[in-house]
C-alpha cells in the first residue's frame, strides 16, 4: 500500500510544481505597473556566455511606470539593450549612456484583452501539465492492479488521484481570474 501514497504523494508535488511554473509565468506578464520580475528569463551574452539579466546588472524600480537596468559594466549596455530588443516584450529600452531605462506605455484596452488571453493561454498550458501528472498517476495505479493490488483499492485511489486534480484545477482557474482581474483594472 505505500506504493499508492508514493503515487499520490508524487501526483501532489509534480501539480504543485505545476501551479508554481504557473504563477512564475503570470508575473512575467505585465499588469500596468513596472515590476523587475518581467524581466525574469532574458539573458544577456555576457563575453560570449547567455547569463540572466538579473546578473549583469542592478534592476531597479524607479517608479509605477518605470524600471532602471544599471549594468555592473558599462560595456554591458549594448547587450543588455539588445537583448530586450530581442525580447520582443514590447517595450523599448532607452539608454543614457549610464543605464538603461525601460518606460512602461500605459496599457490600451485592447492590449489589455490581448494580455488576457495570454494569461488564458499560459493557464491552459498548466492545465494540460495537470491532466497530463493525473494520467500518469492513474497509469501507475493500474499497473499496481495487474501486479495484485485490489481493484477497490484501485478505483479509490483513482478517485484520490481525480480529487487532486480538481483541487488543483480549480487554483489554476483562481489565479487567472486575480491575474486578468489585476490586468482590467485602470
């Protein structure tokens, strides 16, 4: 029987993982405000090595609207700039020679339901990612049958394993209404 928990226990942090992956992706996407997080996952080359933005320079924010990249190298000024450029995050880094400023356009209304269905699209992904956790635990489960675990306790545990999974689901659904609730908001 403590092939079942492992199951389940393993089903429970693979989703949680899930959730995490999710709420790290969600804070990529900008709500209206300067947040350094956005930034999270552009890399630099710094001589020659992709190196986190994070790492080449101090990311501040100066403002709602506004956030400050102050290389530790003033070499590192084109790169960086080029790298947002590369980006694509729709924001255009202006360079003063000393840092880099990142100015934040207010968000339109239709950039703003465009910004929704990304969030829409990233909240699928994690619910794919959660679907695909339960199937593989329910094959596990039905593998543990065909070596003698009984087919009652098989089916409870099945049963345990479709809880997890709605329980999880429904974080997904909450976190996006608070996500696209933050976005609509002026």
């Amino acid at each position: 029987m403590a092939d079942i928990a492992s199951i389940l226990n393993e089903t429970r942090d693979h989703m949680q993982k899930a959730i995490a992956h999710l709420e790290s992706e969600l804070t990529k996407i900008r709500a209206g405000r300067a947040n350094p997080q956005m930034l999270d996952g552009l890399v630099v080359d710094y001589y020659g090595n992709p190196t986190p933005i994070n790492q080449v320079g101090n990311i501040t924010v100066l403002d709602a609207r506004t956030i400050s990249i102050q290389p530790w190298e003033k070499n590192m000024l084109q790169p960086i700039e080029r790298s947002i450029i590369a980006a694509n995050i729709g924001i255009t880094p202006q360079n003063d020679g000393v840092q880099i400023r990142l100015f934040l356009p207010p968000l339109t209304e239709e950039r703003r339901k465009e910004l929704v269905k990304k969030v829409n699209a990233e909240g699928e992904h994690s619910k794919v990612a959660i679907r695909n956790i339960r199937r593989d635990a329910i094959e596990k489960i039905k593998k543990l049958q065909k070596d003698g675990l009984s087919e009652d306790a098989a089916k409870d545990s099945e049963k345990d394993v479709q809880e997890i999974t709605d329980k999880h689901i429904t974080l997904i659904d909450k976190h996006l209404q608070s996500k696209e609730k933050e976005i609509m908001s002026v």
